[in-house]
C-alpha cells in the first residue's frame, strides 16, 4: 500500500520530478526519484500528467505547429511550473494540467471553424474541479444526477464497477463541454460530453457495441474512443486503460433507458 506524500514536497524534489519526466534528469539520481515517486499514487499521478505534457510537447513539435506557437508553449510549459514550484505540490499539478490542455488545444484536427475530437479529450487532462454527481434519484443504479442538455451521465459503479470522483465543466469554441472522472483499479477514466451539433468524426476503423459506432484513436500516450448519442459527441480518454475497457464503457446501455 502506498502512502501519501508530505504536504508540501521540497521544489528541488519537485523539479527532479519534472526533469524525470522529460529526460533531463542526472542518471545517478534516477533510481532514488524513481523510487520516491513510486512511494505514492498521488506522486505518480503527478509524473504521469507531466509526461503526458511532454509527449504532447513533442507531438505539436513534430505536426509542423508554427514556430511561435512551439515557443509560446515551452515557455508556459517553463514559466508556470517555476512558480508552482515555490507553492508547492499542488501548484505544479495545475500547472501541467493547464500545459497540457492548452498543447492538446493547439494541435491541429477537426473540420475548419469546428473544434476537434482530439481537443475534446484534451480538456480531460486538466482534471477535476468539482466533486462527481451523485446517482439519480430516479434511476440510480443506471444515472448520476448531472445531465448534459439531453444526455445523462451513466452510473457505472453497480454494474461495471466504475465510481464516478470527479468532474469538471469548459467551453470548447463556444460550446459547452461537460467531463465526468470515473475510477477503478485499472486506472481513471473521463467522460466528455460535448454540446451538439456533433463535432466531426475522426478517421479510421469502426467498431459496432450496442447500436454504438466507436472510433478510436491514440494522443499523447492515452486511448480516446468517441461516439455520438443524441446528436453529441461522447470522449472516453484514459491513459492505462485497455481499449477493450474503454469500448464496453462506451458501448453499456442500461436496460430500458434511451439516450
């Protein structure tokens, strides 16, 4: 069992974490960091979406972003994490959040003047700042209370074992967006729902799953597969999650409940 990390880790303990994830770090200090990240999930959790900033760091580099675009990231990459260094651990886990979103944000996809899948499930990446929805108390072995215009969050915990942590709410040019964070042992997963019309589908290959057509993809070391349901674009994203997991996440209708 894992333990908690102290309240307020040292920057310089911070710092090598951070220069862990993107390969700066001294190999004579890997293993004692290694080590102390292992010690704790909420220090792996924190690794985890520094590498996901990383990797997404990489990605716009290597899709031809403009040169300025490329700039202006790794310095908000830089800057906000100096910072929140000084705060603490707590700081730096909102400023990789806040980088990451904001790589995934400018990558290029979708059709113009529409925002992309891809941008979609980057906005899972800046975490929880709410509490989950409770369960509906209509229907509470199949709902969560928060509904997202004509779409209802699923409740997950009674028939597949996910519990809902978590959830946040953001605008994608213009449209409202609603992400929902369900955890198991497997890992954690988020849900978002993006305001109709639906965005454009992404290329490739079509599984079926319950009257479902799932398309996925991989971003930034996480499986995303996206569907729609009444008009709007659903985007389950996880990073350690099979995709198998995620289809029959996507694909779980409950038994007389439409849509």
């Amino acid at each position: 069992m894992t333990s908690r990390p102290a309240p307020h880790p040292s920057p310089a303990r911070l710092a090598e974490l951070s220069a862990l994830a993107d390969g700066s770090l001294d190999p004579a200090r890997r293993p004692a960091v290694e080590a102390w990240i292992a010690s704790s999930e909420e220090l792996v959790e924190l690794y985890e979406r520094e590498r996901a900033a990383v990797r997404l760091l990489h990605q716009a580099a290597s899709e031809h972003a403009p040169a300025r675009l490329r700039m202006r990231i790794q310095a908000q990459r830089a800057g906000p994490t100096r910072r929140a260094l000084v705060a603490g651990y707590g700081g730096l886990a909102g400023a990789i959040a806040a980088v990451a979103a904001a790589v995934v944000l400018a990558l290029p996809g979708g059709a113009p003047g529409s925002p992309s899948v891809s941008q979609a499930a980057g906005l899972a990446l800046r975490g929880a700042s709410a509490p989950a929805p409770p369960p509906d108390l209509t229907d509470p072995r199949a709902k969560l209370a928060d509904r997202f215009q004509e779409v209802y969050f699923p409740n997950w915990s009674a028939t597949l074992g996910w519990r809902a942590v978590g959830m946040r709410t953001d605008r994608l040019d213009g449209r409202p967006t609603t992400t929902v964070y369900y955890h198991r042992r497997e890992g954690l997963v988020a849900y978002t729902i993006v305001g109709s019309p639906a965005l454009p589908s992404p290329s490739g290959p079509v599984t079926k799953v319950n009257g479902y057509e799932l398309r996925a993809f991989r971003l930034a070391g996480r499986t995303v597969v996206t569907w729609r349901r009444a008009g709007h674009t659903c985007v389950l994203s996880a990073a350690h999650v099979p995709l198998r997991v995620l289809q029959r996440l996507a694909g779980w209708r409950a038994a007389g409940i439409s849509d």
